[in-house]
C-alpha cells in the first residue's frame, strides 16, 4: 500500500472519528439542556438520547447514526415503546444479565441460561 493510500485511510479515520464526537457532544448538549426541559418523553429503555450516544460509540457515526434515526422515528405517541437496547452494546448486555429485562426483551436464545451469553 502506498504511503499515500495509508494517509488517506488514516484522515479519513481520523474524520470518522471527529464526526462520532461532534454527535455525541451534540447529545450531551441536549441531555444537559433541553431534555431537563421537556421532562421524561422517550417510550423506550434506554432513552433515545442514551440509545444514539450508545450507538453512536459502538458503531461509529455513519452506522450509528443510521440506528439512532431509526430508532427516534419510532419513538412517537402513537408507539407502545419497550425495551430496545443498542445491538452488541452494554444496554444488551445489561438485558442478557438481567432475567426481569430478558423476560421482556427476549435478549437470549431459550437453550441459554439466564445470565450467559
């Protein structure tokens, strides 16, 4: 590989990287601010706001971004709302550990016991 394909690669990651925190201090931003504000509104654990920076840390601001619209256009009046952690995050983790939230959730296979993955 040429070191100039090794400098792109390493910008781009760079910039990827940046992205991520921008969005993620943008949350903050709103968690700190306005959602003091408004009050308890999301129908989903974890929040939308903690489901997009959780999204957003462990797959990254094009991925996780993608998730995060998702999952805050489901989050409306209209939505029953439930349990919905963040694919391969500590939110799932927490339900597989969890059998109260498990039960719920469904975080594990039936041949597993409560607690493992």
């Amino acid at each position: 590989m040429s070191c100039l394909a090794t400098g792109v690669q390493r910008l781009l990651r760079w910039l990827g990287r940046a992205l991520g925190w921008l969005m993620i201090a943008a949350v903050r931003v709103y968690q700190l601010t306005l959602s003091p504000l408004l009050g308890p509104r999301c129908r989903y654990w974890p929040s939308c706001s903690s489901y997009t920076q959780e999204a957003l840390q462990v797959h990254g601001p094009l991925k996780g971004g993608l998730m995060a619209l998702r999952r805050i256009a489901r989050c409306h009046p209209g939505c029953e709302g439930g349990i919905d952690p963040v694919p391969d995050g500590p939110s799932e983790r927490l339900c597989r550990e969890d059998p109260e939230l498990d039960e719920q959730f469904r975080c594990r296979t039936d041949e597993q016991e409560p607690g493992s993955r």
